[in-house]
C-alpha cells in the first residue's frame, strides 16, 4: 500500500477521499514563509500527509504515512486558512499533489485566498495555484509538464554532485522560472559556501536558506 493511501475508510470516507473532500492533514498552523522567493510573506500553512518519494534527510519523516494522519474535510481547512489576516496558503507536505487538490483549491479561491505549493513535481497537477514552486528529487524525478508550469525551481542541495542535478532541471523550466539552490540543513555549514561560490559564479541563480529555522517559527 502507498504511503498517500489512507487505510480502512468506511464506503462513505472513500468515496469523500477519491473526491478531493477529506484529506490527510498531518497540522496546519499560523506563520511566515521561509524560503525561497516568497520568504518573509505571512501564510497559513497546510501539510498534508504522505509521500513514497523518501528523500533520506527529509526533516519532515513523521509526514510520511498518510494512515496515521486524521481525515479532514476541506471546508474545515478552509475556514482555518480563512481566519487569518494574510489570505495566502502554503499547500506542503508530504508530497500534496498526491492527491486530487481541485476542490480544496476552488474553495479558498472563493474566499479570495491566495494559494502557494510545494511540490517534488512527480505527480500531475490539480488544483489551480498562484505560485508553484517544485523542488524536484533524484528518488521520483519531475514530470516534464510540472518544471514547464513552475514559477520557482527550489533545489536543495546536500553534496556538491547536486549542482549537477540543478542545472539538469534548470535546462527544463520555462524561462521566467526563479532559479534558487537551497543547502540541507543537516550540512548547512559544509555546502553553504559552495553554493555561495557557485552563485557568483553563475548569476542565474539565487541562495535560499531555511530562514523560519533561524527566526525559530514554524
């Protein structure tokens, strides 16, 4: 059974979760954006559970198994993100487009909410968004029609070999995609300056830090 498949759902849960209705929200709360080009913006942030990509330093493991994750329906996580001054969402995970996102999105749309997402771009897209930022992975890489849809091209890097991978992708995206590389926070220290270095070396690209881990939010 994939990780994204919610396990003994009544007849009636199915069929709300095979409809986009019911998702697996492993928390949403309250915060600022921190990375990439939309850094510093206030959002509410939904994550939804489950991913099969398995990224080993993924700091967000527990997201994983979408079964142990409750089933919410949309029109509570509506009135969550509605409550908010910002009117914008982070739609994360997991892996959010696993699952059928068209009605979420057409409901915060009808409340004026502005809707950012978070992708590995492995899966097709539904739901309509207002920034798509894919940060594609080596495990499940990114369909050709997402990196042609993504604003922002977010890739974290872990070793120096996964420059390579960013200028692979680079080569695929549209051409007013942002281009940022993003350092593993588990070797921030270590890769940093390469990425620094590599930046001033080729302009097209911008540094992305995990700035809410600094500011010490969420």
């Amino acid at each position: 059974m994939s990780n994204c498949e919610p396990i003994n759902l009544s007849p009636a849960d199915r069929a709300l979760f095979d409809s986009g209705r019911l998702l697996p929200v492993m928390e949403m709360f309250y915060s600022l954006q921190g990375e990439g080009h939309n850094t510093g913006k206030p959002a509410a942030f939904l994550r939804i559970g489950g991913c099969d990509v398995g990224c080993h330093w993924c700091d967000v493991k527990e997201a994983w198994d979408a079964s142990v994750h409750p089933l919410t329906r949309i029109d509570d996580i509506v009135d969550y993100v509605a409550s908010f001054p910002a009117r914008a969402v982070v739609i994360t995970g997991g892996e959010p487009l696993s699952y059928n996102l068209d009605p979420l999105c057409t409901a915060l749309k009808q409340k004026s909410i502005t809707i950012f997402v978070e992708t590995c771009g492995a899966y097709p897209l539904s739901g309509r968004f207002d920034w798509i930022c894919l940060s594609p992975k080596r495990n499940q890489p990114p369909l050709s029609e997402m990196l042609h849809m993504a604003d922002e091209l977010k890739v974290i890097v872990h070793k120096s070999a996964d420059l390579q991978w960013a200028e692979k992708n680079a080569l695929l995206v549209k051409e007013k995609c942002l281009l940022y590389l993003q350092p593993e926070w588990s070797k921030y220290q270590d890769i940093l300056p390469v990425i620094v270095d590599y930046v001033k070396t080729d302009p097209r690209w911008m540094v992305s830090l995990q700035a809410h881990k600094f500011m010490n939010i969420p």
